[in-house]
C-alpha cells in the first residue's frame, strides 16, 4: 500500500489577517513526517497546498484513493 499526505496551508486568505504561524505549522507537519519519529516519509509522498481550492483537494484525493491518506 501507497501513503500520501497532503497538507493544507491557508496563511494568506482574503479579507483576514494574515496567518504567519500556519504557514510554518505546514512546514513542521512536513519535517515531522520526514523525521523518524514521523514515520519516515519520502518526499514525493508529501503535498503541501496553499489555500487550495475544494476542487483541487479532491483531485488529490480521488487521484490517491487506493493509498493511505493523511491530511
């Protein structure tokens, strides 16, 4: 079985201040699930979207529904 994470980072939405902590919280998901202790994922198994539309996450999602999904 196939893993895929995908992370969602939305730092920047319009007409609210910004979120400079949630764009760093994706980059500690990031290098925590690279770490050891985060199971060792490979790079290519990992996507990280900035204020994606719902369009382009189900993409992602239907094109891994055979795979374990963490988002």
């Amino acid at each position: 079985m196939n893993r895929f994470a995908l992370i969602i980072e939305a730092s920047d939405v319009e007409g609210q201040t910004a979120l400079p902590g949630a764009k760093q919280d994706a980059i500690n998901w990031y290098n925590f699930l690279t770490s050891n202790a985060g199971g060792s994922w490979q790079k290519d198994e990992i996507k990280i979207l900035n204020k994606p539309s719902r369009t382009l996450v189900a993409c992602h999602l239907v094109d891994h529904r055979q795979d374990y999904c963490f988002v």
